[in-house]
C-alpha cells in the first residue's frame, strides 16, 4: 500500500487526498493477508497525516478447543507521516527531537502504509480467539472437545501412570 504524495507535499497545508483500497495486502506474521478500505491524506506543515480504515481477515486456531477459525480485522490508522527529503529543494529534512520514531516519507516521497497497518493489525488480534462466545473448550482429562451434546469423561478415568498418587491423601 504505497502512495506518492510528491504533488501533495507540494501543496498548501490542508490539501487532501482519498483513495479506496480494493486490493491491499498486509504482511502479518510473514503471511499476506487481503486488505480493503479507505484512506485520507491531509498535508500538513510538517507532512501527511494519514486516516486509514482498512478492512481484512486473518486465520488463526480456535484459544479453547483449537479449531482452525478465520474472523474480521478492522483497523482505523491516525498517523503523521514526515518527508526525509523536501519535496522542492531536495535537502534532507532534519528529524524534530521527538520525532526520532515517526513513520516516515522515503526521498522518493512514496508514503508506505505497510509498517503502520501491520503494528495496528497486531494491536487488533484478539488475545485468545474462538470459534464462538459458548466454546467450552477441550477436556482436561481425556483432551476430547467439550460439546454441547455432552461429553463421556469422568473424573474417575485417569492415566494408569498416575494411579499411585490418587491413593495419596493431603491432610
């Protein structure tokens, strides 16, 4: 997903531009993943600040029972994108102390959105995905998935390599 703002950073702050994404990819994880949405640049004095709501799907396996599931990612991006190089006298430009970690514009003012859309993917995944809201997940015991039509496990079924220690008692 990359852009030449060239013609933008040659106009006055606040010039625009919108473009629809219908074919963008994300690099997660070292997969692509297919990507659509909206983007909005606006020159500011310093740069490009970049809305982005950009739209996908990743797979993953289910945090309880470990189904193979794919669920929507939806990612809304407000950045600030500053020049290496002035658009018209060509010298580099200098980072501002505290803009040290801002994304930036390469010299051939190409504005890259990769890096950006996977941090804010990776902040978008659920830390335990499921397959739904009522998984109950896999046995403990006998490592069956748990369904809603029952399950034949008991706590009496046990490992015969454990058996020793079910004699034991805690006192």
């Amino acid at each position: 997903m990359q852009f030449n703002v060239s013609s933008l950073l040659k106009e006055p702050t606040g010039a625009t531009r919108e473009y629809d994404i219908d074919d963008g990819q994300a690099v997660i994880e070292g997969r692509r993943h297919p990507v659509t949405g909206h983007v909005r640049f606006d020159r500011t004095p310093r740069g490009v600040f970049v809305r982005a709501r950009l739209d996908g799907a990743m797979s993953d396996v289910c945090s309880r029972c470990l189904k193979p599931i794919t669920f929507p990612v939806h990612i809304e991006i407000e950045e600030e994108f500053l020049p290496i190089v002035d658009v018209v006298t060509g010298a580099a430009v200098a980072a501002e102390e505290g803009d040290e970690d801002a994304y930036r514009i390469t010299p051939n003012h190409i504005l890259d959105l990769e890096e950006a859309a996977q941090q804010y993917w990776m902040l978008a995944l659920p830390l335990a995905p499921l397959c739904s809201e009522t998984c109950r997940g896999l046995c403990p015991l006998c490592g069956e998935e748990i369904s809603d039509t029952g399950h034949a496990c008991t706590r009496e079924q046990m490992d015969a390599r454990w058996s020793k220690l079910a004699n034991l008692k805690l006192g």
